[in-house]
C-alpha cells in the first residue's frame, strides 16, 4: 500500500511539473475532421494562428476526413491525454450521435470540453428562376407544390442537411431531399434550376446572394445579421417561423483526462484568441460571429452540446435518416 502511495505521489508531481511547463515549445495538433481548404478547416486555421502566439508554440492543424467527422473525433478520443492533441470540429459533435447508429467514441465521456469558437449563420436561397420573391411568397409556393419541391444539402449530416429538416418540420410540408457530395455541387445545380431550394451556411452563400445569382429568403438567426450584402435579409423568426435558429458553431475539444492545469492553460489561450482583433476581422470575413459569453467556458459548451443533442435528435429520428 505505502508504494503505491508513493507512486501515486510521484506521479502527481510528474502530472503537475509536465502542466506547469506546457507546452514547453513542444508542438500541438489541431485535429479537424474535415478536409482542407472548407470552412472549417478555415476556422481552424485562423484559431491555430491566434492561440500558439498565447501558448508560444506551434499549432500543426491535422486534416483527418471521413465519415462525416466521425474518424476524426475519434482519433482525438483516443490520443494521449497529455494536451499535445486537440479537436477543432462543428455542430457534428452534437449530430453525430444520433445519425450513427455506433460509434467508437462518446461525445459525453470521452472528450475534455475546452470552449465554443464562433456561431456561423445559414441562409435560405432559391434557385434564380424561382416566381416567389419573398419569404411569405416563398411559402405560398411550397404548399402549393406540396411534394414536388426539390430541398438540396451538401450530404447527409450536413450542416445544410439538419437545417434543411428543421425548416420541414417547422413548415410541417415534406419535399423531395436530394443530397450532394458537398454545398458546391449543390449550389451549382441550384444555379442550374435542378434544385430548388438550400439552406447553407453563410460562408458558402454570401458570394452568390452578393453576386445577386440567387433568391434569399431569410437567415437562420433570431437577429439580422450586419454583413453588408445579408443585412436587408429577413430572419425566420420575424418571418413567422417562430424561434427558428441554427448556426454551425465550432468548439475546441481535447482527449479525456487531459490534466486540469493544461486544460486551463489551453482554454486561456482560447479567451485570449477570441479578443485577437486579426482572428474576429478573419471570422467576420467568413460570415462567421465569434463567441464572447458564458460558452467559452468549458462547462457550459459542454451544456450547449448537450442541448443540441436533445433539439436535433427528435428531428433527425422523425426523419428517419441514419448516416450508416
């Protein structure tokens, strides 16, 4: 008993030397399970960029795709729990659990919660070609075409896809969903009259709105938004689809059991890149909002995700949609 103790007790001091010294310039992993180049892996980028100057070390963003996030995260869940892995990943973490039937990982008991990063809006656009010119026109036109509407998302679990059925279930209409290898392609065959409607994330649709290639409808917040070219768009909320909001937010993750000191010493890097005036500009320039309130902290995230889980899963079981 008295050397285990004594193990114990060396191990504390070992833990607590090894926090007291991190990062000591040894270089992090960013995880993002996406590939390169889309939003994400932009948000991630940018993090990366504000917190290492905090941290004074250098952050390796990892690209790690597949499976709509899930190959990911669950690297992340099962790399070593000495702060050097992290996990940058969107509103999946709250989704994932209830389209995958199994997975390798829990989203509750596997994962340190370090913090929210941002809120990125959706839009809800129309083919160009479409005769209804407002959100109540919109409306009027999908009951009459009841069934025979063509809904597009980047693919199943896709931030457009649970937008998509949110937008359903508050309309109580059902259309024909078609599902896409990703928003470009969908946006293409929206531009092309193959679809009809999408709903997307901001930073996939300012371009087109701006460009005036296709209908805006209304965005996905409880308040208008202050981007120049979507500032005139109604929300649907004031649209009459009361409380109506979703917003492909990011948070930052680390794997169970990382120490309490390291944790704290990576979320305070968090706090201090949210203020960086550099990373809101770039989060700006993407449609996205940066947090500033209670989320950041890591018990309230964790509540966060815990709620979406509860808000989406009714939603995605009544649709019947299972990602394997």
């Amino acid at each position: 008993m008295k050397k285990l103790l004594a193990l114990a007790a060396i191990a504390a001091v070992v833990t607590g030397a090894h926090a007291q010294d991190f990062p000591g310039g040894k270089p992090i992993t960013m995880v993002v399970p996406f590939a390169a180049g889309g939003p994400t892996d932009r948000v991630a980028r940018d993090l990366a960029e504000a917190m290492q100057k905090e941290l004074g070390a250098t952050i390796v963003v990892d690209n790690t795709a597949g499976a709509g996030s899930t190959i990911g995260n669950a690297k992340v869940a099962r790399a070593k729990n000495d702060g050097y892995t992290l996990l940058l990943t969107h509103v999946g973490m709250a989704t994932t659990p209830v389209l995958y039937r199994k997975l390798s990982y829990n989203y509750e008991t596997d994962f340190e919660y370090l913090g929210m990063v941002n809120d990125v809006p959706m839009t809800l656009i129309g083919k160009p070609q479409l005769e209804a010119n407002n959100f109540k026109d919109l409306r009027d036109w999908i009951g009459k075409n009841s069934g025979k509407v063509n809904l597009g998302n980047a693919g199943i679990g896709s931030a457009s896809h649970l937008c998509g059925l949110l937008f359903q279930s508050e309309l109580k209409v059902e259309m024909t969903t078609v599902p896409y290898k990703g928003t470009a392609p969908a946006i293409a065959d929206l531009l092309g009259g193959q679809i009809d409607l999408l709903c997307d994330q901001t930073t996939n649709t300012t371009g087109q709105i701006e460009a005036k290639k296709v209908k805006p409808y209304a965005v996905t917040t409880l308040k208008r938004l202050s981007t120049p070219a979507l500032k005139d768009i109604p929300t649907l909320d004031e649209s009459g689809l009361k409380n109506f909001q979703v917003t492909i937010w990011h948070g930052l993750y680390a794997p169970k059991g990382t120490p309490a000191p390291v944790l704290k010493k990576i979320n305070d890097a968090l706090k201090v890149a949210l203020k960086d005036p550099n990373f809101i500009k770039k989060q700006e320039g993407l449609g996205a909002v940066v947090v500033n309130d209670k989320r950041v902290e890591p018990a309230e995230h964790k509540k966060f995700v815990q709620a979406e889980v509860a808000r989406f899963g009714p939603v995605i079981k009544a649709a019947g949609v299972y990602a394997d």
